[in-house]
C-alpha cells in the first residue's frame, strides 16, 4: 500500500485540517452532553473519529489486537480548543524481554476549530510513559506526517500518520525517532497500516472522564477491566506467567481527563 507522507509542508492540492467534521461551534454548548464538559456527545464523537491516526506496524508485530476507547474535554472555548485522548488497549505488549498483560500506550491531541474547519495542534504520543526507558514527547503538527493518498478529505494537520513500535506498541511520529526510542530497543517499520480502530470506528467508547465516568468497567471474554482506575490493566488477560501493566488511571488524571 503507496501512501503519499506530507511533512513540514502542506500539499497545495489538498485543504489544510479537516473540513467534513459536521460540528464548529455548535460543538460547545450542545446537547446531549453525558460527560457535562460543555461538548456535545455528538460532537466529541465526530472529533475522535474524524482526527483518529492512521498506524504503522511492523512486519514482525505479533500483537494487533485491542479495543480502542477515547475521551474529548474542551481547553479553550475562546480559541475553539479541545483535546482528545485515544486509549489504544492493546491487549499485550509480545515484546521478547519486556513482555507483559495489557498494553495502555495513548496519544493526546489538541486541535482547534477555524474558519469552518478542524486543524491538529499538538499531539502527545505515548511511548513507555513512566517507565526506565520513558521516550513519551509532545510534537508540533509540523513534526507529523499525514496521509493525503487513500482519503482526499485529509490534509496537512488533518489525521497523523503514527509508527508504532514492534510488539511493544510505543508511538512515535517518524520512523527515525521510533528508532531511537527506549534506548536504541524500538523499532518500526512501514509494513502493515490500519487506523486505530478499523472496526467499531470508535462508536459507544466515549470514557468520559474520571470525574464523570461513562465507561470505566469493561467485561470482554469473562474478564473485567476498569479502565478508568488506578488498578492494573491486564489487557483482558492474565497469564499468570506474565506481569500485568500499570492502568490508564494515573495517565488520565495527569493530563486531566
């Protein structure tokens, strides 16, 4: 699969950000609002859908599956600002040495409304976060890469494109950054691509928050995880054999989810 990559500089073919998003500023104050953030549901949905990266993988990943979630809060109505939060949920990092149940890598980001379209600002992805070998780092929307070949309603700081780290799914926003991650041990490559969630499209996986909970226990296979918790998140396993992974809870509350 030939994807055309923009970096740095838009392609003057295609319209920077994204213009098909059906919600402006009608996305503050609107109605069903379940999380009460000041967003309307539906909005917050478009959002998450609308920016949700495309993925990289390796030809060697040998651990694809998950059961992505999101939330959506508001930064700034003044300068039409949000943040939305994609909860990855591989089920395992299959890493060789550092291979452990569940897997909550994530990525933030920012992006505001303008002029009748949505443009990307920022985006924190997660690699490692808060262990030895942390590589988690904000990026500019000119240090992302964006695919403009298979969806003409994309454009430069519409969706990134995003390298995930073989078996241990770290992101990273280049392949030569991913090559330097965790102390030399990431690696990617431009094998296979698939957006975060190519099934369920994010549909009925708004999380909410951690103070309005709309999705926090999650039964899948007869096992339970609550990811909205400061409590293990095991991926929807545990293998007695293996360590389970701290959860999403202490992410969340850091960054104010």
């Amino acid at each position: 699969m030939l994807l055309a990559l923009l970096v740095a500089m838009p392609d003057k073919a295609h319209a920077d950000g994204l213009g098909h998003i059906p919600y402006g500023d009608n996305c503050w104050g609107g109605t069903p609002d379940a999380d009460r953030d000041g967003l309307a549901d539906a909005c917050e949905y478009q959002l998450a859908y609308g920016f949700m990266p495309l993925f990289w993988f390796d030809g060697g990943e040998s651990g694809h599956a998950r059961r992505p979630y999101y939330a959506v809060k508001s930064t700034s109505f003044a300068t039409r600002t949000v943040q939305i939060l994609y909860l990855d949920t591989f089920f395992d990092d299959t890493g060789v040495t550092t291979g452990h149940d569940g897997d909550p890598e994530f990525q933030i980001f920012e992006v505001h409304y303008s002029g009748g379209r949505w443009y990307l600002d920022w985006a924190y992805l997660s690699a490692h976060r808060k262990s030895s070998c942390d590589s988690s780092a904000w990026y500019s929307y000119s240090q992302l890469e964006y695919d403009t070949a298979s969806d003409a309603r994309n454009g430069y700081r519409g969706w990134p494109v995003l390298y995930v780290a073989e078996d241990k799914h770290a992101t990273y926003n280049t392949l030569s950054t991913c090559d330097q991650g965790c102390f030399l041990q990431d690696y990617c490559s431009r094998h296979t691509s698939q957006f975060l969630d190519p099934a369920d499209r994010l549909v009925s996986r708004n999380v909410g928050s951690t103070a309005v909970q709309l999705i926090n226990s999650v039964t899948l296979n007869g096992k339970t995880e609550r990811l909205l918790d400061d409590a293990p998140f095991k991926g929807w396993d545990d293998q007695w054999h293996r360590p389970n992974s701290e959860g999403y809870g202490r992410h969340l509350k850091d960054f104010g989810f």
